[in-house]
C-alpha cells in the first residue's frame, strides 16, 4: 500500500481480517462446521490433546510425577525448560503443517493461545523464535517461528528480537534420523548477532522431537551470555530421543 508504513499496513490487515471474520464466519478447520471469528469451533476446541502436565521439566517428554526424565539427567540439555502445549497428533499436527507450509494464518491464533496457556506464569526479558536459514525464507517466504512468536509477543508486551541469532547452516531434514546425526547436522549452525547478557530468554518454534537444534540454539544464546532459556513450543512429539 503506497504511503503507509510497515506497521501501519499490518494493522490495516488485522483489522481487515477481524472484519472479514465478522462478515463471513470461518469453516472448523477440523470438522467444517461454522466455528464463527475462529479456526476451530468450540465442540473441537475442547477436544484439542493437550500435553499432561506430568512431563520432564527439561525436555517436556511425559514422566510420572514431572521429574526430570532419565535422557535428561544423562546428557544434561542447554537449555533450561522446555513447555509444550500440545501432543504432536491429530489435529494439531494438520494446523502445524498449515502454519508451515500453507500458509493458513487462520489457525495462528489458536496455536499462539496454547502457548501462552503452557507459558502460564513464567516471565522472560526476550523472545527469540527459531531462525530459519535465508534459503529455507526464499522458499517459504516466512518464518512459522516468528509468526508464533509475535503473537506470544503482543499478548505479553516483551520484545521479539528476530534477528538476535542467525542461521548460518542450511541443515537437512532431521525426520527418522538418531539423534547422533541431528546433533552433528545442527553442530555451529547458529550464531548470535549480539550480547545479551544476564537475559531469561525464551525460545519460541512449532514443534520438539529430539530437542538438537533447540539444544545448539541454547548453547549458542549462553556463550552470548544468555542465563537462562526457556523453549515453549506448540508441540510434543512422543518418540522422544534416541
């Protein structure tokens, strides 16, 4: 839109969109019924899976009692925390993909209202979401990430530092690899732009299966000075690491 500024033409869409909703009611992307302003209707809503609440603090894998998982206390993680709100399974796995690669921005919302439910009270100073590389942005056009993690932003008022850490290694594709290669693929692939020294900083992504690059991300952030990282994801998966 000529004449306007980056930020003015984001509001015009927001509102623009919420408009839009108001006038012609979004389809469930789960079951195709009317689902009003939203992605999701309530009946779906409410059977959306849930991550249980007894799971590794450090990892989010579910262990009884919450304690700390024994894959955890043998090779000790980066980072601090983990949070997940959902298990990575039907239909939150579909809305991920759609995030991911459609776009379909309509389920954002949802997605970014499970964050902040499984952020609950915990406080950061910064956002940070996983960096793609430049070729992976070329391709898609986005970041998953930082859309994610703008919503988490605006609901909470702490400032989303997008370009703090870049992603200097174009790693493959991590699915059905051992962990031992996803470590070796994400080995340096980070690197932050800047100090940030005594900051409680949380990591934003979609989805955690193994937890290596959200692993290499978090060193990377402490040599930076980081205190503490906190991940909070959309997802879980439940094979774990291996």
């Amino acid at each position: 839109m000529k004449g306007l500024s980056n930020n003015q033409v984001k509001r015009w869409r927001s509102a623009s969109s919420r408009l839009l909703a108001r006038l012609w009611p979004q389809d469930c992307f789960v079951c195709g019924g009317r689902a009003g302003e939203v992605a999701i209707c309530a009946a779906c809503a409410k059977e959306l899976p849930w991550l249980d609440a007894d799971s590794c603090p450090v990892c989010a894998l579910p262990t009884p009692g919450a304690q700390q998982c024994g894959q955890c206390q043998r090779r000790t993680p980066h980072f601090d925390a983990t949070l997940a709100a959902f298990v990575y399974t039907h239909p939150i796995r579909e809305m991920v993909l759609a995030l991911k690669f459609g776009p379909v921005f309509a389920v954002r919302d949802v997605l970014v209202g499970g964050l902040l439910t499984a952020l609950g009270d915990v406080h950061a100073d910064v956002i940070v979401p996983v960096p793609l590389h430049p070729r992976r942005i070329a391709e898609r056009g986005f970041n998953q990430s930082v859309e994610l993690a703008r919503g988490v932003g605006r609901a909470l008022r702490i400032p989303v530092e997008n370009g703090l850490v870049v992603r200097d290694i174009d790693t493959p594709h991590q699915a059905g690899l051992p962990i031992r290669q996803r470590r070796k693929n994400v080995r340096g692939a980070f690197r932050c732009v800047a100090p940030i020294a005594g900051s409680h900083v949380l990591v934003i992504d979609d989805v955690i299966t193994s937890g290596a690059s959200l692993d290499e991300l978090a060193q990377t952030l402490k040599f930076a000075g980081a205190t503490r990282v906190t991940n909070l994801l959309v997802a879980r998966t439940l094979r774990g690491r291996r």
